[in-house]
C-alpha cells in the first residue's frame, strides 16, 4: 500500500465537489483530509490510476496533482489527528 497526496484547484465558485470527495474515499484504504483542497489516501493503485478516477467528477478547468508520499514531511498547525495519521501512514513504498 502506498500513500499518496491529492490536491487540487477547483475553479467554478459554487459547485458541488461531494462527488469527487466520494470519489476519493473510495479508492483508499484510509485517508485523511488534511486541507482544504489535500487529501492524503492509502492505496495500491498507481498516480496515473488515481488521476483517472477523478476526472470524471471535476470540471474540464479544474486542476489535479497526485503525488506519492515519502518520509520526509511536515506540518504546522494541523490537527493532532491529521498529524497522527500523517506518522503511522505516510511512508515511502516497499
């Protein structure tokens, strides 16, 4: 399993993103919601894969970046449990 990040830039005030947020659930094996517009996701699918998932529910304006997760982060002023789940799952991949 590996961790990825997902950020993204939604341009149309106003729309509904539930479904790309579902979208996202979906493919992980845990995730966390660590900003606004960030997730980070557990999963065995790759970047590419990933990407393709979400397109579907984003506008053709939108913007999208995955990008797999290593060791060597950190954090300021997140939530003791976003932080807690950044320690026991951002890890590079075996």
């Amino acid at each position: 399993m590996k961790t990825y990040l997902i950020s993204y830039d939604l341009l149309k005030p106003g729309r509904d993103y539930s479904k790309l947020h579902d979208a996202i659930k979906a493919m992980a094996n845990g995730w966390c919601h660590a900003l606004e517009s960030v997730w980070l996701i557990n999963t065995s699918l790759s970047a590419s894969e990933i990407i393709d998932k979400l397109i579907p529910h984003v506008d053709s304006n939108d913007r999208l970046i995955v990008i797999l997760q290593g060791n060597d982060w950190a954090s300021y002023n997140l939530s003791t449990n976003k932080n807690d789940w950044l320690k026991s799952h951002a890890r590079l991949a075996a």
